[in-house]
C-alpha cells in the first residue's frame, strides 16, 4: 500500500464527512450536490510520477465528491442577470483516483481566498454559466504528491457554460441542477477550461487538471455523505487487494 492510504487518514475522512451533519452557524438552508466525472487533459503535464507509474494522476483519472453550499446566501451583484454569491460553499469533499485504483482525497479550505458560485442568467452573454470556485487541502495523502517536485492541491473549479443561453431563467442560486447535455465539454478552442479544474501548486508552477462531468445531481445531505463514503470505502478496498496481489 503506498504512504499515506492508512486506516488513520480514511477515519479522518469520516470524521469530516460526520462534520457535515451539523448545522453550520448562519446557514439556514443547506443543499448539496453530487457529481462524478473524468480527466481529460493537464496543463502543463500530469502529476504523481512517470508515465508508466501507477500513482499517477492524469486523463482517464476518475473524479468524484460533493459540496455544500447554503441556498439563501445573498446575490452581492446589482445586476439583474448575473448573480454573484460570495461565501455560499460550506463544504466540499473530492476524490481523485490514480492509475492504479487508490484514491486522493482532498476538502474544502474554509481559510483559503475562494469560496464563490456565480449564475450568468443573461440571455444575450455568449455564455450563460454557472461557476463554483473553492480552495481545497490535501487530505490523503496529508503531505504533498511526489513529482521531483512537492505539490498541494489549491484550487476546485466547476465551470458549466451554455453557449445557447437558455438553461438559466434567471440568476437566482440553482438547488437543483441542470442536465449536462446544454453545458459545453472540455475543447480546446472553444471551452479550454472543461467543466471542472483541480489546480495543484508546487515549486515549479502550478499543474491544472481539467475534466468534464459525467453525472451532477441534487442529494439530500446525509445521502450524499452515505454515496459518497461509500464509494471511496470501495476504491480503498479495491487498492487494497491490488497492492496485495502484486506483493
């Protein structure tokens, strides 16, 4: 089993999903999404080792968590059709699997800089859009994935962009989320961005890995926490006998 995927840091993880349940200070009315998706390009390279290393994080790499933002926050923006929501995120719990099935695990950094959704509802932009933007920790591994050099996940971006401008009515906080189908998919040209970036810092310059989403959905809470728990108890389980068989 590689440093770092031990029984402590999984209990960890759960301690923080159990901190979900309690009610956060000010926010009245909490909603979560779900979502899973996959890697499909890096900027400027993949990180976690060669090519051939199966600790490696890269396209194909299969991404899931959720967060939880609180769905009366106040739209700090004037504007009728773009609504701006500073400090909306209370929680966000991502996984990252390498190549060889083990899991990343990262959460939300409360004391980071970001911490926003923004929903451009305007019917005339060249996109309508909803973007999320949050910082995140290192939780599994705790420490920083190696690539001759040291790096730490900072930053999570879901960005969904409409080039027909007609999924949002208006810029009100979604609690239910669209279908992906209207939302562009990652492009070179035309969304460079995809439909979400894990942005990772290190000495040498930050690495961003890009993905589109293969699922987004609205869960109950204490749901989201069970699907989600559960799904990396499976992957632990399934690098577990991996590493197992080839000892």
């Amino acid at each position: 089993m590689k440093p770092g995927f031990t029984t402590a840091a999984t209990g960890l993880f759960f301690l923080g999903l159990i901190g979900l349940f309690m009610p956060a200070s000010g926010h009245a009315h909490s909603a979560s999404f779900i979502f899973t998706g996959e890697l499909v390009a890096a900027d400027p390279h993949s990180i976690g080792g060669m090519v051939t290393d199966p600790t490696r994080l890269s396209p194909r790499s299969m991404v899931s968590g959720f967060f939880t933002f609180d769905a009366n926050t106040v739209d700090t923006n004037a504007s009728g059709t773009v609504g701006q929501y500073n400090g909306a995120i209370s929680s966000l719990w991502l996984s990252v699997t390498n190549m060889a099935g083990a899991p990343y695990l990262f959460s939300f950094n409360p004391a980071g800089p970001l911490n926003t959704i923004q929903v451009n509802a305007d019917p005339l932009a060249a996109n309508q859009s909803y973007t999320m933007a949050t910082s995140i920790n290192n939780v599994v591994p705790s420490g920083p994935i190696i690539d001759g050099d040291n790096y730490y996940a900072r930053d999570f971006f879901m960005n969904l962009l409409n080039p027909a401008s007609n999924v949002f009515a208006n810029d009100a906080l979604p609690e239910t989320p669209s279908s992906l189908s209207p939302f562009s998919p990652y492009c070179n040209l035309l969304n460079p961005d995809g439909q979400f970036r894990l942005v990772f810092a290190g000495g040498q310059g930050d690495v961003t890995l890009i993905g589109n989403l293969t699922s987004l959905s609205a869960v109950p809470l204490p749901a989201a926490a069970w699907l989600f728990g559960s799904g990396v108890i499976g992957l632990i389980g399934f690098a577990r006998r991996k590493m197992s068989a080839m000892a």
